[in-house]
C-alpha cells in the first residue's frame, strides 16, 4: 500500500518555483498565513511545509 504525503517541502516548493531556498520559506509562509485567517489551526500548520491543496490553490499550474 503507498502512502501519499498531504505536503510539500521547502526543496519541493522551491523545485516547482524555480525559486531559491528562502523565497520559498516566504512563500509557504505566506501560503500558511492565508491558511490561518481561514481559520485552520495554527497547531496543524508547521514551518517549512505546506498542505499540497493549499499550494495549489495559490499556484494551480504548478506540478
């Protein structure tokens, strides 16, 4: 059975940004902020990562 994971990484966002390592820390920290006014948790967001769904609601073309 394959696990699949519910978030991207740093490395992982900034791959599909063609971004360096930092804008891509400001860039989930940005996304997570959008997250939180939206009412999720600020338990449930960690640093560095970034829920797949969200990402792709900000970027939709990226893969």
């Amino acid at each position: 059975m394959e696990v699949k994971c519910l978030v991207y990484t740093v490395n992982e966002v900034s791959v599909m940004l063609n971004v360096s390592i930092s804008t891509a820390y400001r860039k989930i920290k940005e996304i997570n902020h959008m997250a939180i006014r939206k009412g999720i948790r600020k338990e449930c967001i960690s640093s560095g990562k970034v829920s797949k769904k969200l990402f792709h609601e900000v970027y939709p073309n990226c893969d």
